[in-house]
C-alpha cells in the first residue's frame, strides 16, 4: 500500500488536478493546448537534453536491456494490429493505428516520475536510455508502416524523407539528439545556460501531468470499449510481463535496468497516440480513449508491478 500512496498517487493526483481543471471550466481548452506546448516542444526537451548530455553513454545502453523492452513493445503492436484485423474487423490502416496504441508507452510523462518517485533520480539512467531512442523507433516504425499501407510513396528515398521529416520536426527527438551532440562531443556549456536550461526542465513534468489530465478530459471514451479493453491489456500487462520475462529469464538484467525496463513498459499508452492517428484520420476515437482509460487503470497495474520488482 506504501507504493500506492507515496509513489503513484501523488502522480495521478497532478493528472487529476488537471482533468479537474477542464472539467469545471478553470482552464479554457486553448490554456491547456498552451500548456502542453509549453510542456512538449519547450520544456521536457530541455529535460530530455540535460539528462542525454550528462548520461554515461557506455553504461546506458545495454543491448538486454533494449532488447528486453522493444521486443516486448512490438510483440504490443503485433497484438494489437492482429486483433485489431481479426477479432475487431477493422481496416488496414484502423489496425496499424491501433496497433501503434499499443505499441507506444507513456515513457516521459509517466514512466520518468514514476520511476524517479520509486527508487530515485539515480535510477533513471535506463529510462533515459529508451526514451533516447523511442521517438526514433516508434515513430520510425509507425510512419514507416502507415505510409507502405497507403501507398503514397513511389520510392524508398520518398519514404525515408518522410520519415526523416516526421523525426526531425518533434521537438523531444530535438532535445535528445542535441543532448547527445554535447556528450560526444564533452562540449561545456555556460553556467548560465545549464541555469536557464535547469530551471526549464524542473518545470517540465508538473506541467506536463496537468496538461495531460487537461488534455484526457478532452478526449471520454465513446464506443468501441471492446477495442479499447483489448489494448489496454496489452498495454498495461502483456508488454511489461514480455519485458519481465525476458530480463529476468533470457538476460539476467541488473536490478536497477529491470525496474527501468518492466516500470517503463508498464505505462499506459502516451497522447501520442492519439496525435498518429488524428495525423492520418484513422482510429481517432479509440486512440483518444484508450488514453484516458489505460491511464486510468494503471494506478492499478503500476502498483502490482512496483510490487513484484525487486
């Protein structure tokens, strides 16, 4: 019960100040789209830059514990695009929507605070090393598929421009691959520059969790809760217990890379998946629900999770 209340809670608690907010009219919807601007193009990459610059790169990236986490992610989207095909008779392109739903964690709104509320700033050195590439990957892989399903590019130059185009204008992948500029190249910023930058990113997470809670209020399930149920499953259990099985049974992760692994493959899916599929016009109702209702439970199945890790 301790992890309940001192960990979880007080995360949820910032969402719920925000779905408040909206939903008695004390944030307009326009303040709420400010704040998550504010929030994801401003300063969570100011977070997500601080932390790749300063990251110990060769002790970050351990092959397991990527393997351990995305294999688990695209055993989520294979789940979730076949079920999607095959028990719920959706389109091609409704399928890889929601597939991609199940495919993309919360990794930065909730998988950081948590993790950072759990066992402490130290232990987010792994968090940092999935998120490093998440945007790259995912998104990669969404856009990619989407793209081929439509068809609308004659060429792989076509397509990798595409892809290329979609990564380089999301300000988090920004933030990261300047991160990662400063620490290969162990260029030293101005003491004035880390100060602005620190106090940035100290915002970050705060506002972000009110944004989001704004933001879910925005977007209450209607229809299709049999979809909605099946990715929240996969989401919220079938993706962190492929993570724990293989960290634990096929690569002897570490203790503090298995919390980061199985915690980060625990959240429930991001707002992001809402903004794929409102890009290509598909699947829209279910992303935006399954956000709101997957994020919801989690209070639930990050609780079990936090106590069956060690």
């Amino acid at each position: 019960m301790g992890a309940l209340v001192d960990v979880i809670l007080p995360v949820f608690l910032i969402i719920g100040f925000g779905y408040t907010a909206a939903w008695r009219k004390f944030f307009s919807e326009s303040a709420i789209d400010g704040l998550m601007l504010f929030a994801q193009s401003f300063a969570v990459p100011c977070l997500l830059f601080l932390a790749i610059s300063k990251i110990d790169l060769s002790a970050a990236f351990s092959l397991p514990l990527m393997v351990s986490f995305y294999v688990g992610a695209f055993a989520g989207f294979a789940l979730g695009f076949l079920g999607a095909c095959y028990f719920f008779n959706r389109s091609l392109e409704d399928s890889i929507a929601i597939g991609f739903c199940a495919l993309f964690s919360n990794t930065v709104l909730l998988g950081l605070p948590i993790t950072e509320r759990a066992y402490g700033l130290d232990a987010l050195t792994g968090n940092f090393a999935i998120v490093s590439v998440h945007a790259l990957v995912i998104y990669g892989f969404g856009v990619t598929f989407m793209e081929i399903a439509r068809g609308r590019t004659s060429g792989g130059d076509g397509l990798v421009l595409k892809v290329l185009r979609a990564m380089l204008s999301n300000p988090l992948m920004i933030g990261i691959l300047f991160g990662f500029l400063v620490n290969l190249t162990n260029l030293m910023l101005p003491a004035a520059l880390l100060a602005g930058l620190t106090t940035m990113a100290s915002a970050a997470l705060p506002a972000a969790l009110f944004g989001l809670g704004g933001v879910m209020y925005r977007y209450r399930p209607e229809g299709d809760m049999k979809t909605i149920a099946w990715i929240t499953a996969i989401s919220l259990i079938a993706h962190p217990t492929i993570t724990y099985t293989l960290g634990t049974k096929v690569f002897s992760l570490d203790q503090a890379q298995l919390r980061s692994a199985v915690l980060t493959a625990a959240m429930a899916p991001g707002i992001n998946t809402f903004l794929f599929a409102n890009m290509y016009g598909v699947a829209q109702r279910v992303a935006a629900s399954t956000v709101l209702v997957a994020t919801a439970l989690s209070i639930i199945t990050i609780w079990v999770w936090l106590i069956i890790l060690p």
